[in-house]
C-alpha cells in the first residue's frame, strides 16, 4: 500500500511537472536540444532533469528523453529517418515467452508473490508486444502510402525502402518465432490454469495475429516491389534530367524523322485511337420508350439571333421600324399663322388665312378659331408676341344673350 | 468489361491501375487479355505494354501504307509536346524535389505545388516558361496557369484528377511512354547523344580539376 502510494506521488508530480514545463518542452522537441543561456529556464530545464524529462546532452546542453520523443513522434506522426521499428519485436516476443515460464515454475515452486510479477510482468509484456506490432505496421503503411516521402532524391528513397523492408521482414520474423512458440498451448496446458493470463494473450496477441500476418505480407511485398521499381527507374530518371537540360540549352530542337527508319520501336507503333459514335435506331420497337424518354429529358433549343458583323458600324436590331416624332397638323399651322401674323404689317383674320394658307387642314373653322384663341395659354412664349381681337356678335335669343365668335384677327405687337 | 477495354483501346486510352483500374486488372488476366488480343487482331491491331509493364495500349500489328499516315501523325503530335511536357515534368521535379515523380502512381498535389512556387521566384519563371511552352496566355495568375497546363497533360493522359476537391493529381502510365520516346531519341539522335557525351565530358573534367 505504501509502496502504491509512493508510485501515485512520484506520476502526479511527473504530470505536474509536464503541464507546468510544457512550453519548455515543446520548444525542446521542435528544436533538438536546450542550451543554458543564464535565464530562468536554466532552473526549469534542471528541474525537468531531476523528472528524467531531459537528459543531458553534453556540456551545459539538455534533450528530452527518448521515451518521451519517441512519444511525441507518434502522436505528430513524425517520420525519422532509419527508425528502428521491427528489430525489438523479436526480443519481446521471446520476453512474453520467458514470463510464461517464470510463472510457471514460480507456482510450480509455491512463490506466489513471484507469481504476482511475473503475471503483472506478462500483461504489461504483452500490451508492449501488441503496441510494437501495431505502431510499427501503421508507421511502416504510413511510410509505404508516402513513398518515403520526407526524402527526395531516388538514392535516398532506395536506402530509406532497403531499411524499412529489413524493418517488415524483423517483423515477419519475430512473428513467425510467436507461432513457433504456440504461447497459447503452453497457457492452456499450465498446471495451474490461469484465466487472466489466457484472456490476456488472447485479446492483445492471439486475436490480431493474423491480421499482422497479412499486413507484414502486404507491406514486403509492397516495399520488394518499390525498391524493384525504385531500381528501374534510376537510369531513366538520369536520362531524363539528361534531355530535360538537352532541352533547355537547345529550345529549338526536333527530333527526327523517324517513321521511314528500318528501326522502329514499339512506341512507335501506337495507334491513337478513334472517336467512338454511335446512334440510335429509331426503326428499333425495343428502344422506342427509351428514346421517348431521352427526347423529353432534352432541353429545349435556344434561339439564337446572329448579326453580320461589320467594322466600324453598330447594327440596329433587324426590322426595327424608325419612329419619327412630329408636332400635330394644327401646332404646326397655328405656329405659321402666328410668325404671319408677327410679320404682317396688317391685322390678319384666322379664317382667312386658314382658307389661304392650309385649306386642306381637316380642323372645321370654329374649332380653328378656338385654338387662337387659346393658343396663348396652352402653347408657350411664340404665342404671346401676337395679339388677338375676337368678332363677335350677340346671339338672336333673347334670354341666353350669348356671344357668337365670328373671326379672330391677330397682328404683331 | 470486354467491351468496356475494347472501347477504351480503340479510343488510344492508356490503361493502366491508376487510370483505369477495372480494366487493368481484366487486362492483367491472361484469359482476358488473349480474347481482347484475338479480337483486335482482326482488325490488324494488338495489345502493347509499356516499358515496365505497368499499363496497355493499342497498337498496329503491321506497319503498311495504311498505318503509315496514322504512325506519321501520331509521331508528329508526340514531336511537338515533347518539350512541353518535358519542361512541365521537369518543373514538377524542381518544385517538389521528387525524383520519383516520373513514376506511374506518383501524386501531385497541387495546393502544396504553389505553395512552393509561390515563394520561389525562379519556380515562377520557369512556370511560366512552361506556360509559354503550352501557348498558355502569359497574363494569366500562376494558379491558372498551372490549372491550365494540368488540365492538357489530363488530355494528353499524363495525369488524371485523382480528388478534385483538394487537386490532387495522379501520373499514369503514359509517362513510360514518355521515358520510352526519349531513351530511344537519346540513343540513336547524333545531336542529343553528341551533346550528352560532350556535357558528361565536361562534368568529368570540372571533377578531376577539383581533385
């Protein structure tokens, strides 16, 4: 119980130690190392230290703790260069087996406290042994879907695939070392069965087993065939860079001609091919609802009106009648009378000069005499340079006494 | 399906896992591949391979005077993109660094791309240098530039659009065809092949003055 008490004080300052430093550490990850430069973090970096946080890395300088990279590369899904992912894969197994073992001859001798480890030993054992499996096969399809892409040039590409091919193959290995073990056997045949083992083995190994099988198969295959590919392509590439730069320093260049040559290359022989069409039978009974149903899915046709084009000149739209705007037949005449009038030395009579001038004017003479008349209200300033005097005459009746517009005479002012 | 590789033969698709998936790995059945080649031999054509076996294409079985205008054209339109898509590929490379681009599967992801060239002025140039090289309008912004020269070299079946929400883009087998066009050129042109050895030539003097 004490010893339980001190575990849980010694990972709650860890964590404390984490989250107050985080800052630190970040910065440490990112950049590769932490240097003292007389400022506070020299106290925070040592203090990290004393957690086994940062390591030290040489004079006056920190890093941070492999474990603890290690973690932090997986979480960012960090790509290193030669990562060791399969080599240990072996080696665990072998511990998973050991632990088995050791369990074994613990109960066998009647040490039940060593049995106690061995059996928290082999839990712990084998949740590392399926982590391993499943980090490295997720790292190595990671690095297998990328093409190794952190590196650039072909060389480089070539060693990264030969070092992470030798990584899947370790894996294979130590896998096929599991099955030559038949772990599970050796459980199920224990003197003294143990559940809690059993269930162990088999959720975390047993169980994914095969699916690592596959994935190992996959990814070897995957990465004999790239290097394959890798290989083949080098000289190309090379002649490729070649020709690229031939290219360059000659814009002008054609290749010749070469279709009359003894030697031609399969290349050569392409044939590029037809445009494929085909159409529809109307005479076919078996299609007519399909082409019934095409016919109304198709969209009406657009209209489209097209106008020669012609420098220099914007066409009107075709068929456009040209509206032209003229004053009514008796504005016009009524401004004639008026600039007459204006002119004239003498008076002059509306009637007369309507009979004189417009006798054609389809306006009766009445009406003509009351447009004078009021022709200087309705139609502007021409019409005030005249003045008009009205005939009249009293009508016969004697009641209404009405007065009777005979003529209207008009001279200038 | 047969019907499907027959059409997309004789249309001059190049089928390979990366264009046409369905219909490699029906090719890749030698049954299948047999009746396909036993039906084109009847109209005098066959089923060819690219160099390292990654992709199909038609072919002329014979060469007559009937294949004859049709091999003229074909060669005439592989002459006058050579350097346009020589250029691009190599400024794909430059760009990104990946030799390995001029591998049938190899992505191109466009976002990244120009975000390179963006902050590389010499990548610029050399964008629009390959541009010019397409008859692309110089005026145009580098994304549309570079859109436009993706989308010829998705004509001319270099690449295909693999996700056109985030333009990626996958190289297809044709660019074997391409490797094939320029290690014959370079091995049997005089003007390349005097104008290669002079330069490897010149390289290995530079290295023995410098040790």
């Amino acid at each position: 119980m004490k010893r339980q008490s001190a575990t849980t004080n010694l990972l709650s300052s860890a964590f404390n130690t984490l989250l107050k430093h985080q800052d630190l550490i970040q910065q440490v990850y990112l950049s590769g190392s932490f240097r003292k430069d007389g400022s506070k973090n020299d106290r925070r970096a040592y203090e990290l230290q004393q957690h086994r946080i940062f390591i030290t890395g040489g004079k006056e300088t920190f890093l941070l703790s492999s474990h603890l990279t290690r973690f932090l590369d997986e979480v960012t899904q960090r790509q290193r260069l030669y990562d060791v992912l399969g080599e240990k894969a072996a080696a665990q197994v072998t511990r998973v087996w050991t632990l088995v073992e050791e369990y074994k001859k613990s109960v066998m001798a009647g040490r039940t406290d060593e049995a106690d480890i061995a059996i928290e030993d082999f839990h712990m054992a084998c949740a590392e042994l399926a982590d391993t499996f499943s980090t490295g096969i997720s790292k190595l399809l990671y690095l297998a879907e990328t093409n190794f892409a952190v590196v650039n040039s072909i060389e480089a590409k070539n060693r990264q695939n030969r070092h992470f091919l030798q990584q899947a193959k370790y894996f294979s290995s130590a896998l096929r070392s599991l099955d030559g073990l038949h772990i599970e056997e050796e459980i199920d045949n224990l003197y003294c069965e143990n559940d809690s083992l059993k269930n162990t083995y088999r959720t975390l190994i047993l169980e994914r087993k095969i699916e690592w099988h596959t994935e190992i198969l996959r990814l070897i295959q995957f990465f004999e065939s790239y290097l394959f590919r890798l290989r083949e392509l080098a000289p190309d590439v090379k002649r490729f860079r070649q020709f690229a730069g031939f290219l360059d320093q000659n814009p002008g260049y054609e290749p010749p001609d070469l279709e009359d040559s003894h030697h031609r290359p399969q290349w050569m022989m392409r044939d590029i091919g037809i445009r494929q069409e085909a159409y529809a039978d109307p005479g076919d009974r078996t299609a007519f609802d399909y082409l019934c149903e095409v016919t109304s899915s198709l969209p009406e046709a657009k209209e489209s009106i097209s106008r020669m084009k012609e420098i220099g000149r914007i066409e009107r739209a075709p068929n456009k009648t040209l509206t032209v705007l003229r004053p009514p037949v008796h504005i016009v005449a009524l401004s004639r009378f008026v600039r007459d009038a204006a002119k004239s030395l003498s008076p002059i009579s509306a009637l007369y000069w309507k009979r004189e001038n417009c006798p054609d004017m389809d306006v009766p003479d009445d009406v003509w005499l009351l447009l004078v008349i009021h022709s200087k209200d309705y139609y502007g300033s021409e019409f005030s340079l005249v003045r008009h005097q009205r005939v009249e005459r009293r009508g016969e009746s004697r009641i209404s006494r009405n007065k009777f517009v005979q003529d209207v005479i008009v001279h200038g002012l | 399906m047969f019907e499907r590789v027959i059409f997309l033969l004789l249309e001059g698709n190049f089928i390979c896992h990366v264009s046409q998936p369905e219909a490699y790995s029906f090719l890749n059945d030698e049954n299948n591949l047999k009746s396909v080649e036993d039906y084109l031999a009847r109209i005098e054509r066959r089923v060819a391979r690219t160099s390292k076996q990654t992709g199909f294409y038609l072919a002329f079985a014979e060469y007559g005077d009937k294949e004859r205008a049709k091999i003229r054209t074909s060669y005439a339109d592989i002459k006058n993109s050579l350097g346009p898509v020589v250029a691009f590929f190599q400024a794909i490379i430059r760009a990104t660094g990946q030799e390995s681009l001029l591998m049938q599967g190899s992505i191109i992801e466009v976002d990244t791309l120009m975000g390179r060239i963006d902050q590389d002025a010499s990548l610029r140039s050399e964008l629009q240098s390959v541009g010019v090289r397409f008859k692309i309008a110089a005026d145009a912004s580098h994304r549309k530039m570079m859109e436009a020269i993706l989308k010829r070299m998705v004509n001319d079946q270099y690449l295909i659009l693999n996700n056109p929400e985030r333009s990626i883009y996958l190289v297809t087998s044709k660019i074997e065809y391409l490797l094939d066009v320029i290690k014959f050129i370079s091995e049997t042109d005089e003007t390349v092949i005097s104008s290669e050895a002079e330069d490897e030539a010149l390289a290995e003097w530079k290295t023995g003055a410098l040790l």
